[in-house]
C-alpha cells in the first residue's frame, strides 16, 4: 500500500470521527437539561474532534514542498497530543460522574487520573525542546520520539482506572451502560495496539468513535427509560390528582346538596346513571355523532356541578322541610343560573374551554323539560344541550328513588313507569327509551351507591 494511499485513508478515517463526535456533542448541548455526567461525555468528544483533526492536519502537512506546512505540523503535533491526554481525562470524569449518581466514590480516582495527566504533560512540554515524545525531522516529518511508550503506559493506566471504576460500581448501573463503558476500554485500545505494531495506519480515532457511537446509543436508551419512567410517575400523580380533586367535588357538592358529607352518595350515583346511560346510547346509534368518547368522559366529569349554584342559595331555604312558596321557589330556581356563573368564572381557571362551557350548560339547562315547560330558558326539543337531557333524567330517577327527610322515596317500579309516562313531556323520548332498557343496571347502581353504603 502506499504512501499517498495510507494517508488518503487515515484522513478518511479521522474525517469519519469527526462527523461521528459533531453529531453526539451537538445533539447532548442541544439538550436544555442534561447531568453533570452527559456533559463530561460532550466534552470528551469535544476533545475526540480537536485531536483526529490535529491527526489530519499532522497527515497533510508532511514534508517541506509548502512553507505552511513547517508551521503547521509541529503545531498541530503538540495539539494531537494535548488533545489526546484531556480526552482521557474527561472521560474518566465522565465515568466518576456517572457512577456518583449512585455510589459515593473517592475523589482519588480524580487525583490520580490528573497527576498522570500532569505527567504526560510534563513529557509533552520537554518534547518542545527535546525528542521526548516524538520528533519533527529535517524534511518537516514526523517520528516517534524516545520516551514515546512512557505515553503510551500512561494511557494503559488510565484504561486501567476506568476498568477498575466499571468493575467496582457496574452493580449501580444497567448492563447496557456498562458495556458501553467498556467499550471506550477495548475497542480504541486494541485499535490503538494495532496502530503501535503497524506504524502509518491511524486507527485510535475510528476506534473512538466506535465506541462513541456505542455509548451514545446506551444513553439514548438511558434517556428514552429515564422519560419513559418520568412520564409514568407523571401519569401515576396525574390520576391521584383527578381523584382527589373528583372526590373533592363530590364532597362539595354533597354538602351544597345535603350539609351533611356522611348522608348522601347522589353525586356518584348521577355520575353512574348518566355514563352508563351515554356509553349505551354511543352503542345503539342515539345521538352517536355527539356521543364520543371525550365527549362521554368529559360529562361524566361534569355531572357532580349540575347544582353547584346552590352554593349562593340561603340556609334556610336549602334545608326547608316544607313545600315551597313562591318567592322560595323563585330564589331556588335561581341556582341554575348561579351554577353557570361559577362554572364561568371559577371552573375556566383549571380547567379548558371545552369543559367549563359542558358544565355551564349543564349547570343552567339541567331542570328544562321536552315540553319547554323547564326553567330557567323554556328550552324545548333539541334545543336543550345534550348533557342537560342526560342530566334530567339521571336526577329525576335519583331523587324519586332515594327518600329525603322532606318527601318519601317510591318503588323503583313507580319511578321506570314516570319516566315512561313523561317520554316526551318532561324527558328525551329517544334517551328515556334507553335509561328503561338499562333498568336492572341502573337499579344495582343505586342499591351498590345508597346513602351511607361502605362504597360510596
């Protein structure tokens, strides 16, 4: 092989870990947020692109046909090799930092690691002035020096000492990891042992960035298992906080609706009522172009603020065991109203449009009626919002079934026959039909939830 053909695949070979160590430093900055540990990896392959360009730069400006090339190759000689040594260095830091993540290490490894560096720059200075490490000729060519092995047992012992951390600490950290580790340990010195035995063919730098790109790929895998584990904590605390905030609202609105949290599970069970009634209509093609999945779990969310506004109404009022006069009736009326208010303001801090405005119609249009009889608007037909359809028939079946110190409950057959009998008047037709073919669903639901049960 000749000359001119050693040297053409040595610049390709150093080409080659350049672009290999420009990808993996670019894409780890890129990062807004990466450990210490990540960061000492850029670095190294920071130091990896200066020390095979200095390599190329040592291969093409060989000999004296150019008055740059006496400048460059003695410049870019000493660059290689300074180069070389911090690679060391930050790698090791890179390792330390890792395996710190998990273990208390020493910062002896670090000591030791910086007094060879200092070492090996103590050589690298004398070679300024002497044939130490290596030597530029009279015809501007380069050549081992006599101290040139000293680096090289100086290297041995750093590839020693980041054996000796992964074997120590490999137990902290996943296989993968580890392999990559080693891999910075094997493959460039073997390469680097070829290189020794067959002067002229500069493999260290392929070696590198081998066992770069190994490394890069076991952090990705890092990164991809450490995102993956951080989405799952998040989805896992998201859930604990829909449920409490979900129990949160059956409780307020339990007290808006009884003052008393121990007496009174009719949130739940309306809750219930109304997702199976929806999940049912979904099925048979009722309403089904309205009826989705977000759609359904969004109302299911809005069930328990239907009557939210009774917040606003007076005590007494609220807690009367009597029938209403007129004027009572009037203010009571009112929470439909005052419901939509609070959904509006209060709810649309947390919570997205598309929600707070489902609960707002809920909230206002839960007592209209088919007939346009209802309050507060005299809604009629399909002009009354889907959700408060659903919301009249859940609360009407719940309130006639569930006794209350002012009125007396009545038999789940006298309740079916009401809503039948009121298809049309005062309910959906279309959405009574189907609560009535979902009867003995709906009546476990009530006997599972009735006031005081140990699951509500």
């Amino acid at each position: 092989m000749t000359k001119e053909i050693i040297y053409a695949v040595n610049v390709t070979l150093d080409a080659y870990s350049i672009i290999v160590s420009l990808i993996i430093t670019g894409s780890i900055l890129l990062f807004k947020r990466v450990d210490k540990s990540v960061k000492w990896f850029a670095y190294t392959n920071l130091a990896a692109i200066v020390f095979a360009l200095s390599d190329i730069l040592m291969w093409i400006s060989e000999g004296t046909d150019a008055h740059w090339k006496l400048i460059v190759l003695p410049v870019s000689s000493f660059v290689f090799f300074l180069s070389g040594i911090l690679l060391f260095l930050f790698y090791i830091q890179y390792i330390i930092n890792y395996y710190r993540n998990t273990n208390t290490i020493s910062n002896n490894y670090t000591y030791f690691c910086i007094a060879l560096v200092l070492i090996y720059l103590g050589f690298l200075i004398a070679t300024l002035f002497t044939d130490c490490i290596y030597t530029i000729s009279a015809d501007n060519v380069y050549h081992r020096g006599r101290f040139f092995n000293s680096t090289v047992i100086i290297e041995i012992l750093i590839y020693m000492e980041a054996l000796l951390l992964i074997f120590k600490y490999h137990k902290n950290a996943r296989n993968f990891e580890n392999i990559g580790f080693a891999s910075f340990i094997f493959v460039p010195f073997i390469c680097h042992i070829i290189q020794l035995m067959n002067f002229g063919i500069a493999l260290t730098s392929l070696g590198l960035s081998i066992s770069f790109m190994i490394i890069y790929l076991n952090l990705n895998q890092k990164m991809k298992e450490t995102l993956e584990n951080v989405q799952e904590e998040f989805l896992k605390k998201e859930i604990e906080h829909v449920k409490r905030q979900q129990q949160t609202i059956y409780s307020l609105t339990s007290l808006i609706e009884s003052r008393d949290l121990k007496s009174t599970n009719h949130e739940i069970r309306l809750a219930k009522y109304v997702e199976l009634l929806a999940q049912k209509c979904a099925q048979t093609d009722v309403y089904s172009d309205i009826l989705t999945e977000e759609y359904i779990n969004n109302l299911v969310k809005a069930v328990p603020f239907h009557d939210i506004g009774k917040i606003n109404i007076p005590e007494n009022i609220l807690k009367k065991n009597d029938v209403y006069n007129f004027s009572e009736m009037d203010l009571m009326k009112k929470h439909t109203e005052y419901g939509e208010r609070i959904a509006n303001d209060v709810l649309s801090i947390s919570y997205n449009s598309e929600f707070t405005n489902l609960v707002s119609k809920l909230c206002r249009s839960h007592h209209e009626k088919w007939n346009g009889r209802g309050y507060p608007d005299n809604l009629k037909g399909n002009d009354i919002p889907l959700c408060a359809r659903f919301m009249a028939i859940a609360d009407a079946f719940d309130a006639m079934v569930t006794w209350r110190c002012y009125k007396k409950s009545v038999s789940y057959d006298e309740a079916f026959d009401i809503i039948k009998n009121e298809a049309g008047e005062q309910f959906d037709p279309l959405l009574a039909s189907e609560f009535i073919r979902l009867r003995k669903k709906i009546i476990e639901i009530n006997e599972k939830y009735k006031d005081n049960s140990f699951e509500g």
